[in-house]
C-alpha cells in the first residue's frame, strides 16, 4: 500500500501560492539532500490541476544535467486530480476525474510506495481534510509575505500533527515533517 507524502515551500505566515519568495535563499546542496529522498523513493506523482498545468511544461523540457529531479518528474506516473482538464499530454499522466476521497484512497492502495505532491494546495487541503496524507513536509522560508493562498486558511478545522523530523539551513530555511495524529508520550 502506499503513502502520500506531501512538499510545500511555507512562508512564516503560512502562504504556499507562486512561491516566488525562494528565489531570495538560494536552494543549496544540503537543502536538495534533505528533499530529494521525497523524489527519490517516491513511486508516482499525485498533482491538482493548476500545479500539473504549471509543471508540464517547466519540466518536461529539462534532463537530468539541467536539474536530478528531472527524470523522477518525466517518468514516474502522475496522476492528476481536476474536474476540468479532459487530457494530460505531460509523459505517464492521468486524470483522474474531480476530487473524490476514495479515488484517492484507491490509489493509495493501488501504488506500491509513496506517491509524492507537491504545491497543489486546493488538493492538499482537501487529503488533509479527509486524513490522507502520510507526511507533510514543509520547507519554511522565514519571510512573511502577508496575502496569498494559505496552507491552511481561516476555517480549516482543528487537527493535531506530530513533529516526526526536523532540519535547519544555513540559509534560513527550514525543513519541517509532520505526520499525523499527536505526538506519543
């Protein structure tokens, strides 16, 4: 059975759209040593619609020379969640269909290892919601940007997380990994 393992760039105060804020700490050998092994044990890709619009085309163009995560994002399966999108042209996509718990469940079931996501808030929230993610990994850069979609905005109901690892940057960014339920004593 597999597990979903969840990646988002955080800011301070919680907002995870366009993350156009990283570009401000570079993204550093020991920062891709502590995110990569997402990519890398990772057996397929579970995206929303607006995130798998945005990475098709900024990844499908690059190779393994241009950037090591390249080849994991060709040419794992990538299963995408939309009620809109009719096709995926990116290589080993699949729609599948609007959001639906059990589909989700199902894929879990039907993958033999992690399915990583990444961005893809609107469909975070929803696995979240409903206790689908495994991991939630969160790379939080310490800038508040004060507007934008937040990881969990105004509403979203109480839930409990324990803190299972931890690691700090040079550059100031940390990466955070919660799983779910409280911590044991």
């Amino acid at each position: 059975m597999g597990s979903i393992k969840v990646h988002e760039f955080i800011t301070l105060d919680g907002v995870i759209g366009a993350p156009l804020w990283t570009l401000d700490y570079e993204f550093t050998a020991e920062m891709a040593e502590s995110i990569g092994p997402l990519m890398a044990d990772s057996k397929a890709i579970l995206l929303g619609r607006t995130t798998y619009e945005e990475f098709a085309p900024a990844w499908s163009g690059r190779t393994a020379e241009d950037d090591p995560g390249a080849p994991f994002m060709n040419e794992a399966p990538k299963y995408v969640v939309s009620a809109t999108l009719e096709k995926a042209d990116w290589n080993n996509s699949t729609v599948l269909g609007g959001y639906d718990a059990d589909t989700i469940r199902k894929l879990k079931t039907d993958v033999d290892g992690p399915i990583y996501v990444s961005g893809s808030g609107t469909l975070v929230r929803a696995m979240l919601a409903d206790g689908l993610v495994d991991e939630l990994h969160l790379v939080v850069h310490p800038v508040v940007v004060g507007s934008g979609p937040r990881l969990f905005p105004e509403g979203t109901p109480a839930a409990t997380m324990s803190l299972a690892h931890s690691r700090a940057f040079d550059n100031g960014v940390l990466h955070l990994t919660y799983t779910p339920g409280a911590p044991s004593a």
